[in-house]
C-alpha cells in the first residue's frame, strides 16, 4: 500500500502516456481482458490507437534471462548468438520446413467437418510458430500441428503454452501481482521445471555431436550455436585456469 501511495502521489518523474492502473488490477479491467472477454490482440490494438507504440516491460517477470529482458553486455552476447539465425538468408535455406509445416496445418483446417464453424485461428497460429521455431531452433518436434491442445501429451508444448498464455495476465497486471502469482505458482514452477530440463537435454545431445559437426551446425541451428558458444567460454576459462597458474 505505502509503495502504491508512494508512486501514485509522490513520484517526482511523471507517468508515461496510457492508461493509468487500477489498484490490484493493473488494466486488466480497463482492457477487457478480465471482463468482457477481450482477445490480447484486440486489448494491444486498442492500446496502440489510442496511446501509440508503448510497452511496457514485464517479460523479466518470466523470462529473466530471455533476449527481450536483457541489457548492456548480456544483450549484446544474446542478440549475438541468435538474431543472425533470423535473418533473411537463414529463413530462405528453410523454407521448405516452413512449407511442410504450412501444410500440416492446411491439412488439418481442410479436415475439419463443414458443421465446424469456430475455429480458434489464434491458437493454431501459435502452434503453428511454435513447430517452426521447434524444428528451426532445436531440431525438436513440438508436434504442435499433429494434435489438438487438448489431446497433445508432448510436456514441452504443454509448458510452452502455458507461458504463452500467461502473458495475458502480466502483460496487463500490476508487477507485483505477477511476481507474486509466479513465485507462488506450482504450475508454473513445473513448467519451469519441465522446459529446463528438456533443454538440458538438447544441449546434451548437441554436445554428443562434437565440435566439427557443432561448427558446422552452428550457423543454422539456434542449440548448435548456443552450444558452440558455452564450448568457448569453457575453453576461454580452462586458459584462463591455466594462465593464473603459471
């Protein structure tokens, strides 16, 4: 209560153009999202007509590591290992995977029964980016595309989405709420769980390649390049070792 006071009426600097918070409640009620039933992408649309290109940044919340959370040299060495796998020429070498999974996902919407009017296009959307960047990435089958989200029994989809869907409620959320739901959580705790442990073992397999495949690899594959580069640190450290020694 007395840091809400604090920043309602006490704050020197004034407030970045938007909406402001209600307490405990953040937007949520103002957007729609907790009681209209507002889509996240009708809620940021009408946010952006209203007040412009401003954002602000929660992911830290969740991903406090992550790409978008980062800043100064910790950025500069993420966006170094993963920003050049996104560029264009990269895209163009997997167009045919992209191709592939379009049509899964033709397949499916083609196999629907004409009586079947509803169709939730904004989740097949996002599995359809999640088995791209799962195949792209990390040579992983999130097998997004070849069940329903209720019938998918992969724990890395699963724990994926439910990030995914969570980003409603903080984006939207007063940042202590958020912090406080996440700590207490025991959802997401396992889904943190569950996504560290399958990326250990990608890393793991990745290392079982060895380094000349690893370097050939690494200009193409997010986990190749991820464990190419934790190689370099090792060395880095191991002449470092060496060095204070002599």
């Amino acid at each position: 209560m007395c840091y809400y006071l604090k920043l309602k009426y006490f704050t020197l600097h004034g407030p970045l153009p938007g909406m402001p918070p209600q307490f405990l409640l953040g937007n949520l009620a103002q957007s729609g999202l907790l009681f209209d039933k507002a889509s996240l992408p009708e809620a940021h649309i009408a946010f952006k007509q209203r007040y412009g290109d401003i954002y602000v940044q929660k992911f830290s919340i969740v991903i406090p590591h992550g790409l978008i959370s980062s800043k100064g040299a910790k950025y500069k060495r993420h966006a170094g290992l993963t920003l050049p796998l996104f560029r264009r020429g990269k895209i163009v070498s997997n167009f045919d995977l992209i191709v592939d999974c379009v049509d899964k996902l033709l397949i499916r919407w083609r196999a629907k029964s004409p009586q079947h009017v509803h169709l939730d296009i904004v989740q097949q959307s996002q599995n359809f980016l999640l088995a791209i960047f799962g195949l792209i990435g990390f040579d992983y089958d999130m097998e997004t595309l070849d069940n329903d989200n209720d019938t998918n029994k992969n724990e890395l989809t699963k724990a994926l989405q439910y990030f995914l869907s969570n980003f409603n409620m903080m984006l939207f959320s007063p940042k202590i709420l958020s912090t406080i739901y996440f700590k207490l959580s025991s959802q997401y705790r396992q889904s943190q769980k569950t996504i560290e442990q399958y990326f250990d073992r990608m890393i793991k397999q990745e290392l079982d390649n060895g380094k000349e495949l690893i370097a050939q690899r690494k200009r193409t594959s997010l986990i190749a390049s991820l464990v190419g580069s934790l190689q370099q640190d090792e060395e880095m450290e191991t002449n470092k070792s060496e060095i204070e020694i002599d």
